[in-house]
C-alpha cells in the first residue's frame, strides 16, 4: 500500500512539475477570467445535429523484476523472479445526436500479452543442488462490438435498444523444469458473448463539452484583452452551436479541417463587431483554446429507464498434453429499472450520480468431452442486484481532470437446491486525465475495494469470505482523431 501511495505521489508531482515549467505564462489564460461568464449555465445548453468519430490508440509496458537470497543452518537459497507485460488496444467510436435520435456505435481491439519466470537454487550443506525452473506465456486477444440507440417518440420518452457481443481467444503456457520433473502444459480458451437490449425511457441526457468549450474560448479572449466587449448569454449559446456544428466534418485529414473549424469560430467574431483586434495574440489564443478547450466531456440532464437483457455466453477451454475439453453454456433473462444524473456545477464542477436495480432467472451447464471422464452438469439460478455510484469531477483548467467515486453494490443468487450466496461491493476510486497534447494523453488511477461474501448451502454449510484489495495504474494514450 505505501508503494502504491509512493508511486501515485511522485506521478502527481511530476505531472505538477511539467504543468508548472512548460509554458507557464499561457497557464494564465487558462484560469476563470474575472468570472464574466459564471451566470452562463453550461448545463442547459442543447446540441444541434451532430455526427462524432474517434480512434484512440493504447500502448501499456510493464516490468518487475527481483531477487532473494536465504542463508540457514542447513541450506542457502536464492530466488530470482522477472515480469514482463504488454499490451497494445484500439478503439473506434461513431457517434450521432439529433433531436430523434442518439445512436453510438463502438469497437474494441486488445492484443496482451504476460511473461514471468522464476527460478529457484538450493543448495544444502552436502553441496547438493537442487534447482527449480518455473516460467508462464499468457495472451489475451479480444474484439468487443457494442451499438445502442435511442429513439425519441417526444421531447423526453424514447425507446432504448441496441446489442453487445465479445469474442475472445486466450492461450496460456506453464513450463516447469527441475530434476524430477520437465513438463509444458497448454491452455486454449475461447469465449463468446452476445447480449441484446430492449426497453422505454423518459429524460435526455446532453453532452454539454462543447459550450464549456465556448465559455473557454470567450474567458481567454477576454483576458487577452482582445474583445470589444464581453459576450451575452445567447452569444455564447451561437458560438457553442457553432462549435458542434463544424466539429461534425473531423476525420482523419484534421489539417484542412481545422483550417475550417478556426475560420468558422473566427467569422462569428468578426461578424458580431466583437474583435477590438485580430492579430497575433487573438489567432494564438483562439488556436489553442480549440486544440485544448473540449478535451473532456461533460453532461447535463436524467434518465430513467426499463430494460429487458437477455445474455448468451459460450466458453470451450482445451488444456494439453492432458487431453481436456471443456464446454460451458449460460443464458440470463434479466430486466433492469436504471437511473442517470448529471449536473455541471459552476463551470469547473460535476456532478455524476447513477442508479439501478435488476433481478432475472438463468441457466448454466458445464459439459467435459474427455472420452474417459464425460459428463454433463446443469443448474439455474436466480439473482438480484442493486448498485449506486456517485462522482464528483474537478476541472480545474483545459489539460487537468480529477475526479473521484465512490459506488455501493450489493447482488444476491440462489442456486439449484439450497445453495445461496450475497456478495457486497465498496469501492472508493481516484482518477487523474492530463494532456500534453490534444492526441497525447496520461491517466491514472486508484481504486481501493472492500468485498465481503456471504454462501449457504445445503447440510448447515456456510462460508464468510471478506476481500480488501488496491490497485495503482498509469496509461499513456494517443488519439489518431
């Protein structure tokens, strides 16, 4: 735990360090301007017609390695122990918001792959050896496809539907050497998932980023001291519609378009009378409140809906030179009451709240094809789940996101006969968003989990299990557009 602490300080530090010795004049232009737009309400803005698409880019590398030696009366050790870990993703987004329809088509690409060996010398005071060679390959490769809409009969009714599915391939390798023994177990594993949804809700929740972005755009301007005169409320709404409205035409030749974004931004300026003067400082400042200005999102409005999820999942894992096969099958049959808040607070403030209760019937079978020892087992279950999470995000400039939840999870199933079990979830997470470029980024996060689990079976048995576990990462991703 003080590692992980140890670790997240020296990030937070060196991310602080940058940020305050990498161009720290134009830092200033970053902060509220003499709070001449804190009347302006970001969370009442509403999109026009939009059309969104991203691909992000993501590279993880890690490494551990360690040593131990052990001195006894009988024997002297050592232990050697090294870790490698990689992993290569992608991810594509299509997304469109009109006053019909909001619909989102995404992609998941992920390529991973785990390393580690260890060795293991004794050696006795007869001067005799023995050494044990353990090492272990493990890769990850996985497609996740997901599409949701939501159709708008009015303002605020809709109907919700849409698909996931994944599909993955997994192959693991132990190897293990020594005296007495040299074998080279295999793993293969294969996994299908489909999941369809169907159900009704009321409310709309906008993606408001781009008036904050305006808001941005303005309160630089004006410290720049490059405006005539400060912007009205329904200036800054145009300018925000504007902002989404010439946003939709980026895709991957973003030199041209950003030409046609910043010559659209510049000729609301020019034709409001709004520019006390239009050279350097105000083409620099416009320039890189665009780059900066929306790299976060931010929402605004409530949801509320009931979904049916019926869920199909399929798994076959093959294991060699031990001839084993595996055959896994399970259905769920799940309706679900699902809440979302979210309301921006004084520009550099958000709130995130959300809600839901589920409950559904399923059934799973487990089938072994090895010749000498087939069989095939059964059961159903029922379950029932409640979840409640809140964020609070902290804005304070156009590079920096902090934010921090916390979130409350309880899930109880029962099983063929008498067997039952309740699970409780308490989690507390830290996250840290920070640009140095617009396609450049690093986060990080902390997360602290308390799980206790309670089973009951049949004969008076019974199990109480309680987890606590902590967990540090850092990411660098780079968005191609």
């Amino acid at each position: 735990m003080k590692k992980i602490i140890s670790i997240l300080t020296v990030s937070l530090f060196t991310v602080s360090a940058y940020s305050q010795n990498s161009m720290q004049s134009e830092y200033e232009e970053w902060k509220t301007s003499q709070d001449e737009y804190t009347n302006f309400d970001i969370g009442k803005y509403t999109t026009p017609d939009i059309v969104r698409n991203q691909l992000d880019i993501y590279f993880n590398f890690g490494s551990n390695n360690s040593y131990a030696d052990y001195s006894y009366s009988d024997r002297d050790s050592r232990y050697e122990y090294s870790n490698l870990s990689g992993n290569i993703s992608s991810s594509f987004s299509h997304y469109v918001n009109t006053r019909k329809k909001i619909s989102s088509l995404t992609g998941n690409l992920s390529f991973r792959e785990n390393y580690s060996s260890s060795k293991d010398k004794q050696t006795l005071t007869d001067n005799s050896t023995t050494i044990n060679n353990l090492s272990s390959l493990t890769q990850r490769n996985s497609l996740n496809l997901s599409w949701s809409n939501k159709w708008y009969f009015s303002e605020l009714i809709f109907m919700d539907y849409g698909i996931n599915s994944n599909i993955s391939y997994n192959f693991t390798q132990y190897k293990t050497k020594n005296q007495s023994e040299d074998s080279n177990q295999k793993q293969k594993d294969f996994f299908l998932n489909i999941s369809p949804q169907l159900g009704i809700g009321y409310g709309r929740i906008e993606n408001v980023r781009d008036a904050r972005q305006a808001v941005y755009i303005a309160n630089a301007l004006s410290k720049n001291k490059v405006l005539t005169r400060n912007l009205s409320n329904d200036e800054l709404f145009e300018l925000s519609q504007i902002i989404s409205t010439v946003k939709n035409k980026r895709f991957l030749d973003s030199r041209l378009h950003l030409i046609e974004e910043i010559t659209s931004v510049d000729s609301f300026f020019v034709d409001n009378n709004l520019l006390a003067d239009n050279g350097a400082v105000y083409f620099t400042t416009l320039y890189d409140m665009w780059q900066y200005g929306d790299l976060f999102s931010r929402n605004s409005g409530y949801e509320i809906s009931f979904l049916i999820r019926p869920y199909y999942d399929y798994r076959n894992v093959k294991y060699t030179p031990t001839i084993r096969d595996f055959i896994n099958n399970s259905t769920q049959h799940i309706v679900s009451l699902n809440f979302s808040y979210e309301k921006p607070f004084k520009l550099n403030w958000q709130h995130s709240l959300s809600a839901d209760v589920s409950g559904g019937i399923g059934s799973s079978s487990e089938e072994n094809k090895q010749t000498d020892n087939n069989y095939k087992i059964s059961t159903k279950n029922k379950g029932f789940s409640a979840f409640a999470g809140y964020s609070l995000g902290y804005y304070p400039n156009t590079r920096t996101n902090i934010r921090v939840a916390t979130s409350q999870q309880i899930s109880k199933n029962i099983y063929d006969g008498e067997r039952r079990s309740t699970d409780f979830q308490s989690m507390l997470n830290a996250y840290l968003y920070y640009y140095f470029s617009p396609n450049l980024r690093l986060a990080g996060d902390c997360r602290l989990m308390y799980s206790p689990r309670r089973s009951k079976g049949n004969e008076e048995y019974y199990s109480n299990i309680n987890t606590f576990s902590s967990s540090f990462n850092i990411q660098l991703v780079y968005s191609f557009f």
